[in-house]
C-alpha cells in the first residue's frame, strides 16, 4: 500500500505503516532503522537528565560569575555565553517535545515547561507546530516552518516585506510564536488558533500561562530591580539565544540544493532528507549535536546522544541523498541568504532561486 503522508504526530513505531516506495530512492524507512543500533532508540531519563542539570548548573554559574565581577568588560562574554546556553536549554525542551528526552510523558512535560518557560516558549504550543512541521517537512504546502514562498508572491512583496523576512530573520521567532509567518496565521499562544485541535487547547492554555507567569515576574524584576539590571540580565541574553535559534533552523532548512515538493511528489521520507548536517565547531557539544539534524528529521523520536552514531549508520545507505556541510557556519548563512529567496510557481519538485537582478 502507497500513502504519500505520514500522520500528524505519528510514532516512530508507527511510520513503517507509512512508507511510501520511491521512484528514485532505493532505500526504505525500515531499511534505514534496521541499520541503526537499537540502542539508539532508547531513551535514558537519567542521561537525558544529566544533560538539563549541565545545563542548569552552566546558566546559575555565569550568573554568579557576572554578579560577582559586574563588569562593562565580561558583560559581553557574558551575553552571548548566557544566551548559547539559553539556546542549549531550548534544545533539552526541543527532546521533550520529541518525546525523546525519556519514555515518560509527564516527565517530558514537566522538563519541557522547566527548559522553555524561562525563555519565554509556549512548549505545548511549540510542540504541537513543530510536529507539523516533522511530519511535512520538505512539502510547500503544508510544511510549517522555513518555507520557501513562490516567485510569485515575492515579486508583489513590499520592499518593507522583502528586507523583514530576507534580512532581519534572526530575530523572528518571537514573532512567529505570536503571528506565524508568509500568510499562515495562528498564535502560539492562543488556545483557539487554529494551529491546535480541540483537544488540545488545554495542553496550549497551561504553557500560555507558564509564559504568562514568567512575564509577571520579569516585570517585577524591572520594576524592583530596574530596566537596566533586566536588560543586562535577561534581556540580551534572550535576545542571543532567538538569534542562535532562528540560525540555526534557518541553516538546516535553507540550501540551494535542498528540494522542495509539490502535490503527490512529496512523502515523509523524501521530505525528511530535505535539510542538511551542518558543522557548528566547538559549540556541538555545547547545543547537544543539533547539527545532525538530517537522522533526526528521519527519527525525530531519538535521543540527541544517539544522533551521531545513528548518521554514521545510514549515510552508507543514503549515499547521495545525505547532506552536510562543513564550511563555516556564518559563511553558509551568508550564502544561502543571498541564494533562498523564492522557488517556481510551478512544478512538483523546485529549488530556491536567488534574489533577481535589479
């Protein structure tokens, strides 16, 4: 049986019941999990949480640290290394939204509102889009996040538009947690937006609250303590850690050579090989390896520990179709922001194309 999507929020367990069979791949979803360690699917809740208290212990320490010295001169150590580890305790709710920080559902729930409230994420909210977009990946119509408009829409976009979207994408996820993005509105936020079911407004209105409680105390903290203690304190560093994470999406999502497909062209497993590894140095280990993001679009349910050794067992099998970059970062970025600005109006299977010449 040939189905071309995979379920909302699928199980892993489940997606071999969705497998479509290629024209071009000659490799299958079962093919590719059977070359995996089955270790690598297993969840270790203490590992998982050794990792949030290394985490934990980082942000309390350069807290201190800058407390202690309050120095114009750490200061800026101090916001772009606080606003790294905000990105990295992003990453540790990113796992519980997976269900791969451990095999308990209240245990995910519970570390992902510890991880993502504090730096002011929805995390049921987030959740729920982010599957979406896991499930749709790689697809112009129903992928949710990163995708490309047409050519279109883009050469009807206001300039204002234009330079928001193309060149003051790093600070966008705060907007795209209220607005959403190009056209697809509904808040993160809200319990009514069409972004969620019925059945899960409950799950949105509790992180809607534990955002809403993290405001209250913020603006305590600036009334009691001052704006300047606030922006020093939190502020910039917040404002470091939506930078790395609208980076780095764009980054995995962005590429010239990345597809993107139309209509019956796309299914899951074609759709998951639509992103790319990239190599972010010395700060791996630091954002727990998200850069082998490729593995973790094709089993978004494994832990971030396994991730590399399950990418070094299927790129035999992937061959050509796996992705990876090991030029500089910030390069790549620049590139591919002067190179993805639309695709074609038309066609089951398109590319992004760069900006016209004026």
């Amino acid at each position: 049986m040939q189905v071309d999507r995979v379920p909302t929020g699928a199980p892993e367990a489940e997606l071999s019941a969705y497998v479509r069979s290629a024209e071009e791949l000659n490799f299958t979803l079962q093919d590719l999990k059977a070359a995996i360690p089955a270790y690598c699917f297993r969840p270790s809740a203490l590992r998982s949480l050794a990792y949030l208290f290394l985490d934990v212990g980082i942000i309390v320490g350069l807290y201190a640290v800058a407390h202690s010295l309050n120095s114009w001169l750490f200061f800026p150590i101090f916001w772009l290394a606080q606003g790294t580890m905000f990105w990295s305790l992003f990453v540790v709710g990113h796992d519980c939204g997976h269900g791969s920080f451990s095999r308990y559902g209240w245990l995910n729930s519970l570390v992902g509102h510890l991880t993502h409230t504090p730096i002011l994420v929805p995390y049921h909210g987030w959740r729920i889009s982010h599957r979406t977009h896991h499930a749709n990946t790689g697809n112009i119509d129903t992928d949710e996040s990163w995708y490309p408009i047409d050519e279109s829409t883009y050469r009807v976009m206001p300039a204002v538009q234009k330079f928001v979207r193309f060149y003051g994408s790093l600070l966008a996820y705060p907007f795209y947690l209220f607005f959403r993005s190009s056209g697809r509105d509904g808040s993160h936020f809200l319990p009514s937006s069409k972004l969620f079911r019925p059945s899960e407004r409950r799950d949105v209105l509790t992180s809607t609250l534990c955002c809403s409680a993290m405001v209250l105390f913020l603006g305590w903290l600036g009334v009691t303590q001052g704006l300047l203690f606030l922006a020093t304190y939190y502020v910039v560093p917040y404002l470091v850690f939506v930078i790395w994470l609208d980076f780095v999406t764009f980054l995995h999502h962005s590429e010239p050579d990345i597809p993107w497909y139309r209509g019956d062209e796309w299914y899951f497993l074609k759709g998951a090989l639509s992103t790319i590894d990239r190599d972010y140095g010395l700060i791996n280990p630091i954002h727990h390896n998200i850069g082998t993001h490729v593995a973790h679009h094709i089993f978004s349910a494994m832990p971030h520990y396994h991730l590399k050794a399950a990418t070094a067992a299927i790129k035999p099998i992937l061959g050509d179709y796996y992705r990876s970059s090991s030029e500089p970062v910030w390069k790549s970025f620049v590139r591919s922001s002067w190179a993805c600005h639309y695709v074609a109006d038309q066609g089951s299977k398109v590319y992004y194309q760069p900006r016209p010449q004026q």
